[in-house]
C-alpha cells in the first residue's frame, strides 16, 4: 500500500513511517516541522537528539536501501494538499499533523485560536482534497481519548445505541473535552464524519490512548531515533515523571492523582495504526477505534516511576502539586476497546518494562535533560486567560541588557 | 442592563437593538457588515431596502430619542474585542455574528474553511474577552436546531440523563449537523461550554430554531425595517417560498418535503432573547435553550405559501426538485422547548399571519425580488467539492468581452 503520513517528522508520524517501511508499503509524508519550533518556543527540546528530517531520509536510505517520498508544507494551504494528494495518489492517509499539547492550547487566546484553526483548517484540506483527487483513499485520523472526558458511564467506541424516553437511536457518543486542543480533536470528529457521509469517503477515527515509550523494533540506530518530550507542555504525564526522576526532582502528580487515562505503548500504537490502514472501512464509512490498551491512575503511573527510579539506584520523591487542569481528580473510567482486537490486535509490550527502557535512554541524554530543567515544572493554569508571564518567568535569564546611559545619544550603549 | 449586540446588522441583531431599546435597556453593537457583502457575493441583496448603519442610528435617534453605540470591527482581532468590552461594560453579550448560512458554507473548501474557522476564532476571542474584562457578564451565543440533527429520538434542551451498560450519567446529547455551517455551531457550544467550567463564566446557548418574518412592533417605520434574504444561499426555505410565488416561479420543497424543523416567530424570537438576557444564569453556568416554538414539514410550509398565495391572487405551483442537501427527507422529530416558557416566554403571532405579513411586504417590494430572480433556485450542492461553476452561470451575463484577435499586438483588443 502507498501511505501518506501527515505529520511524519512527529513523535508518531517518524515511527510509523519506520514500521510500515518494514512491512513492506510504500511512505510518503508531509510535514512543516512546527513541533520542533513550537518546543523551542517553551525553552524545551526532544531529550532524544534527532536529526533533520533530509538526514532522517539519508539513513534509511542507508540503512534500510529505502526512500520516503517528502513534501515540507503546511495543511494549512489548501493547494499545497491538493498537489501533494494528486502527486503521491495514496491508498490510505494517517493524518497525525495536528497541535497534540493540551497545555500548549491553554497558554492563552492566541495559542488556543491557533491550536483550533489549524487543526480544523488541516481537516478540512484534507477531507476537501480527498474528495477531489483521492475518494477511494482512507483517512485514518489522529484524535484523542481525551475528546470523552470522564463521563460516568462506560466509555464506547465514538457510537451507542440508547433509550431515551421510550425511543431508541444509535448516536454518536457525546464529548466532554478538557482542553481547547481536546476539543480541536472533537471538531475534526464531527467534520470527518460528515464528510464521509455527504461524500462517501472511508474515516477510521482513532481515540488515542497516551502514548508511552521511546523505542519500536524497527528503531535499530540512534539516528533513527523518534522525538522524546518531558516539559510541561509537551511531555505526558508518565514522560514527565521519568525526567523528574532522573533529573532529581520531586515526581509531581497534579492534585489528588486520582485522574485515570487509556495508555498504550508506541510500538503497540503503530501495531494499532497499521492494523487500520491494512483493513479499511467501506466507502462511506465511519468508524471509531478507542485506541489504548490499558487504563491507569496518574499515582499509579507516579508509582511505578518512583519503584523503578529505586531499582536503577535513584532517590525519587513524590509531590501532588494544585491540578492546574480543571479536571475531576476521581472518577469512574471504563472505555471499551474491541474494535481493534477484532482486527488482530495483541499488546506486546508491558508498561513496566516500557518505562525502565525510557529510563535507560534518558541517562544515557541525561544532559540535553539537565540543560532544561526548569521546564519540566507546571506554569502553564487552565483558570488562568494568560500563562505567558509565568511561562517566560521560568526560562533561564538571558545575558543582561547593559544599563542604559540616559546621557547617551538615542540609540547608544554606554559599556556595560 | 447594558447590552452588547455583536452582529447588530443583521437580520436578528437589528430587530433585537430595537426591542432591547424598546424595554429600557442601553444597547450597542459591534459590526464588520460582512454579510451585506456575502449577500453581494451570491448576486443578491435583501428583499427589504436596508439603510447604512450609520443612517440606522440617526433614525433611532430621531424616532425614540435613543443612541445606539456602534464599534465597526472584526471579532477575528482579539485587541478589538477586547477594547470594546473595555469600553462597553456590558451585563450582557449577544454573540450573533457568525456567519450563518448553511449553503454558503457548503460552496467549496474556502467557504466551509471560513465559516467555520471566523465562527470558531470570534466565540474563542468574546470569551476570552470576557474572561479578562468582564467575567460577570452573561453571554447569550447564537446557535442551532440544526447542532442536533434529526436523531430517533426526544430532543432535550442540551443535555439528558441516560443509562449505559446499568450506569447513569447527565451528559451533553449528542450533535449531528448537517452542514459546515452548523457543525461550527456545534463547535461554539463545545468551546462555551468548556470556558463556562473552567473560568466559572455564565452563559446561555440558543438552539435558535428557523426564524420567519420581518416585522415586530418596533418597526414603525421602514427606515427600521431589518434584512430579508429570499435568496437560495441566504434565505430561509420559507422566505424562497413566498419570493417563488411573488415572482410566479415554482415553489420547491426539496425532495421529498417530510424535512421537518423547529420555527418561531421574528417577534417571538427576540421576546426569548430578551428572556434569556433578563434572566441570566448563575457564574459557572451553561444552560441551553432550544428557541422555537412549533416544528413543520418544509410541505406544510410550502402548502402553507401556495394557500396564501391563491388567496392574495397568485397562481402558485409547487415541484420537487432533487434534495441539494444530504438529509433525510422523513424522520421523527420532537425537540423538548420547556426552559423559556419556564421564564414566561408566550407565542405572540401565528405562522400563518406572518406569512400573509411577509406576502404584503415582498409584493411591496416586488422590484427588488424581480431583479434578483434569478438567485432564487438552488444551485450549491452538498455532494459537490465546488460549487462555484453553478453558482456562477446562473449570475447573469456581463457585457461580453470583445473577441480577441490572434493578429493584434499582445494587449490590443480589435473593436466589437
């Protein structure tokens, strides 16, 4: 199969590519490398170094003797999809180039405006240029257990079928999202299925559990190495507390850690993905996948870092700062997740090991962690219109601004 | 109570200044008169001779002694929201500038883009605007039947209890729009929803249900008249009916007919928006309301404009032409209604009065319809990326341009 991956320089989208390369299909992707930019502008970075994506392309030709077709752009312009839809003709599109923080989102208006309309914007180029060049394609879509909340009731796969005053209908689950980014995935749901039904495209929609690892079979280098965040914006939860412990700061799940999540590891999310993509829904239709293979506390994953950190020889403790997340911090939670195993999905990997693995990488780059210590710590308030101040309190302080002399013609420094 | 109108130039905002003025309240309004410009686009203008807003104003000025404060601006700058909320101070905020047309967003990839994209940004922007400036206000966000759908069952005001799997919950009832347009509402009541949570903001959804008339008891006059769109982009299935049978077109319920949706009043409907406005909910409160009064087939409308029509002397045929829409043509619909009566909303006129109402007023303005008649029918269909080549033969022909001459210097033209 010819793949498209939107997105493919990410976090999932690298990976991905690796491991559909090795089962044998055809990669192409698109990407704009704002991931890496918007790191930067948190004063983060991946804790893995990665290469430049055309040095990502070289090693694979190297290692691998195979290419990626690439195309830098954005989704944001709806010529630029058109074009690359109609040069690469894919079978199926793994669309995964979408703003993913929720912290990033609730940073302030201008971070929540963007995160909203780009990811809206990139769907609808997408669904758009679909429909025009490529109507037998598959879109498989990037979104988020997240778009749920935590209702009080069993969780089911995007639709169920209910009673409501002596009638019944199967109707699509309803969304509680927790962020301006949780709720941009809400909408791409909502535009997906539409088009696929005034349009007859085939939509997989996939709930994504939190992804954890850094390490898939096919990720035999160090140069082929995926991004690994852990500041506040961009690193998950058990991401974060990895790196607290490493670094020799205080584990810190918000609030009373009660907030329970589906995760799954990378190399299972690309098992999940490429399952989708080698069996596609009929034209027409649109369907869920609650992508995750286990759920598990905030404390439990706070836990087991702390019990590993203590095998390995570290010193780990445990703080529950305030929830700066307006989140109920207990909850029932009881997503169901069969549609995948229907396919053929098995787990093979155990959270445990998963994240004594993520422990050895992260000191052996222990210093590119250590360089960016500060931003592991929560600044950014959900309650809070304007997180900046306290995003830019805690970069390090730039070289000082010599004094100024007002003696000095406009535009003078006196020497500092 | 101070009251901010955004949108104070359309068809809803402009009756509802004059109501609002009519019961003692201040009033001002913000404005960037794009869909006097979208009308233009679509080669139509509104049925009704429309004054500038400035004329508007000194008219209030000079009929009812009163001033309306004007900001012209965008809601898609953030800085000007928030200047004007600043400025304002309002109790109240009614949010009615969106874009509100389902065709029009159905056009091609732009229109669905900008629709939803300028519906999203201006609710973020008021929001956060309120948020920083004014958290006590209330916000009363313009939505619609149309977020629901046409599901199997009862239709409650935005939320209901179920039972899944022997659990229960109170859960927002599931959305399924039918068009860009009104998945961008679904959007809006997503994003208030939320910013009503997490910044304990009070607001009030209007599932507003399709409005029809022209007139309320403050237009005196008809340098007060509000907008009337009867094109097939801008107008309401029962405003095409009575322009078809005003310009002795066929009138044309689409399909099949058995569509039926919630309608209410012009008048009645701003009685309910004053309703909501005098009777704010508490902070941190997300109420819906749906806003309509009774539901019709688009036949009984269609029958309903024929009757009239014969009886005012007309010879009103009705067709069928194919459903431009993906619908379904029959299907349950029973949406509850009970909140505003709760606040003492009452049905003050019948649809079929306002539908002799509307008859008088158009053949009043008979010259306007005649020299649009051509907007009229449909063109834009849902199943079409691109609906720009239809809507553009039906505009009529320009002066042609002369014929070119291969002979003639590049740049000549030779004389027609």
């Amino acid at each position: 199969m010819k793949v498209l991956i939107t997105g493919i320089d990410g976090y999932s989208g690298w990976p991905l590519a690796l491991h559909l390369l090795g089962r044998g299909h055809e990669v192409a992707g698109i990407d704009n490398f704002v991931t890496r930019r918007r790191v930067r502008e948190v004063g983060s970075w991946s804790a893995t170094p990665i290469p430049t994506f055309a040095r990502r392309q070289a090693v694979v030709r190297d290692l691998l003797g195979k290419e990626i077709g690439f195309h830098r752009g954005d989704l944001g312009r709806f010529d630029f999809v058109r074009h690359v839809l109609e040069v690469e003709r894919p079978d199926a599109i793994v669309h995964l180039a979408e703003q993913r923080s929720a912290p990033y989102s609730m940073i302030d208006v201008h971070h929540a405006v963007a995160t909203q309309v780009d990811n809206l914007t990139g769907t609808l180029h997408l669904l758009y240029a679909m429909r025009e060049t490529a109507p037998q394609a598959h879109l498989v879509k990037m979104g988020t257990m997240g778009e749920y909340g935590t209702p009080n009731v069993d969780i089911p796969e995007g639709f169920f079928e209910i009673e409501y005053r002596g009638r019944k209908d199967q109707l699509p689950f309803p969304r509680q999202a927790g962020s301006w980014y949780h709720w941009s995935k809400v909408f791409d749901s909502g535009d997906v299925m539409f088009a696929s039904k005034i349009w007859q495209l085939k939509a997989t929609d996939v709930m994504q559990g939190v992804i954890y690892g850094i390490r898939t079979p096919e990720i035999t280098d160090d140069r082929l190495l995926t991004r690994f965040d852990f500041d506040e914006t961009w690193g998950t939860a058990l991401n974060r507390f990895i790196a607290q412990a490493v670094l020799g700061l205080p584990i810190t799940p918000y609030g009373r850690g009660g907030q329970r999540r589906g995760f799954i590891a990378l190399e299972d999310s690309m098992q999940s993905l490429r399952l989708a993509v080698e069996n596609p829904p009929d034209r027409g239709e649109y369907r869920v996948f609650n992508q995750f293979d286990a759920a598990y506390s905030i404390n439990e994953l706070a836990e087991l870092a702390a019990r590993i950190a203590i095998e390995i020889g570290l010193h780990p403790t445990i703080e529950h700062p305030p929830d700066p997340r307006i989140e109920a911090e207990e909850h029932y939670y009881q997503p169901l997740h069969d549609n995948l195993v229907g396919l053929g999905y098995r787990r093979t990997r155990e959270l445990p090991d998963v994240t004594r693995e993520i422990f050895r990488d992260l000191l052996r780059f222990r210093r590119r962690l250590e360089a960016r210590r500060h931003v592991v710590q929560p600044t950014v308030q959900w309650a809070s219109p304007d997180s900046r101040p306290a995003l830019r309190a805690r970069l390090p302080p730039r070289a000082p601004h010599p004094p100024e002399n007002p003696d000095a013609p406009a535009g003078a420094h006196s020497p500092a």
